[in-house]
C-alpha cells in the first residue's frame, strides 16, 4: 500500500493531495481546495506571489486601459529590465541561481508569479526569511517556499510550442522569456518559449542605472 501511494502522490489518482500545487506552487482553488496544499519546510525553490506587474494588464492597472500606447518592443524592454533587476539583486544577495521564471498567465493563482530555484535549499530559506519584510515599488513581497523542483513539468508544454487552447488562464506555468542580449548578460541558456536556466555563460558585471526601481 506504501508503495502505491508514493507511486501516485501529487498525481490526478492522489484523491489526497493537489496536484497542481504540487506542479506548480499554485491552485487555481486556493485555500478552498478539496484537496492538501503541502507547503514544503525546505525546498531550492522560492515563489514570489504576484511581483511582476505587466504595463499592459488592465487588472494591475486600470488607469491604463485606454492607453494603446503599448508597443510589443516596450514591453518586452519593460520585462527585461525587471528580469535583469530582480535575477542580479538575488543572486548578489542571496546566492547562486539555478533558473529563474517569470509567469505570463492571467489566472488569479498565478498571474506575475516568479519562480526562483536557488542552487542551495539555504539559500532559498534566506531569501524567503527576508523578503517578507521588504517591499517592491510600494508594494509587500510575499515570498514562500514552493514544492516546485521539475519545471518541466509545472510548465504547459503547448504554450512552448504555441499550441495552448486555454491561453493565459491555463493552470500551468506559461514562462515569459527575456531577450536575447539580457539573457547572454547573465549567463542563461533558453528554453521553450520562456525557461530561464543557468547555462555556461558568466554574468558580467552590470551597474545600476538611476532609473531602476527602488527597493526598500
């Protein structure tokens, strides 16, 4: 019987445990689940509820819903500076990044959710310790350990390959992808449509300019 339960935990055969909280971090039911959310004690990987807003969600930000302003070439420049901003400030204070991913989705569990997977479960349990008493442009950080540890499969492999009939209100992770230059600048290798993964490459140095967003 022990055998059999540890064959089927956290899959759809589990009438026990969620298995998309153990996919992905995340339930599209919350706390109102028939079904456990087990957050893990440790874990390489930390979850940044909510942190990416995108200029051009109108949810985030009514105030621009008549703006058609928005140009595919600003937003992607917008992401990638928030990318970069939030990748170097972690791994300089906290330690070394295995990946970094950043959800595009649009449902309510998971819409601007980050996933970090720190190389070392310490590092990850600092970084959660402390950025829950920090803000982010006028906003809290919450930060949490996630049961994460395969994003292959917490990630919908018919987005990667533009295929997803549910768009941005599937319950699996669709990854936003930063450019090319951004990603050759901190050493990461692309995968999919948005996987970020520490590669060979090494970051170089990078200043902060005057206009980055402030941190408190």
């Amino acid at each position: 019987m022990a055998e059999f339960l540890a064959s089927i935990f956290g899959t759809e055969k589990d009438r026990v445990n969620c298995p998309f909280y153990f996919k992905t971090g995340a339930c599209t039911h919350g706390e109102r689940c028939s079904r456990q959310h087990n957050r893990p004690t440790y874990s390489q990987t930390v979850l940044l509820n909510h942190m990416y807003h995108c200029p051009a969600n109108f949810s985030l930000n009514p105030e621009l819903k008549n703006n058609s302003g928005y140009t595919e070439e600003f937003l992607q420049q917008h992401f990638d500076e928030f990318f970069e901003d939030v990748y170097v400030e972690l791994e300089d204070k906290y330690g070394a990044i295995e990946e970094l991913n950043v959800c595009e989705n649009l449902g309510d569990h998971l819409i601007g959710n980050i996933y970090v997977m720190f190389k070392s479960e310490d590092d990850a349990s600092k970084c959660v310790d402390d950025l829950n008493n920090r803000w982010f442009n006028g906003a809290p950080i919450y930060a949490e350990l996630s049961p994460v540890t395969d994003f292959r499969e917490a990630c919908c492999r018919q987005h990667e390959t533009s295929e997803c009939t549910r768009g941005g209100y599937c319950n699996f992770l669709h990854v936003k992808a930063c450019s090319k230059e951004v990603r050759s600048r901190l050493g990461l290798e692309h995968f999919g449509k948005g996987r970020h993964i520490k590669g060979g490459g090494r970051r170089r140095h990078r200043s902060r300019s005057p206009g980055r967003r402030r941190r408190h």
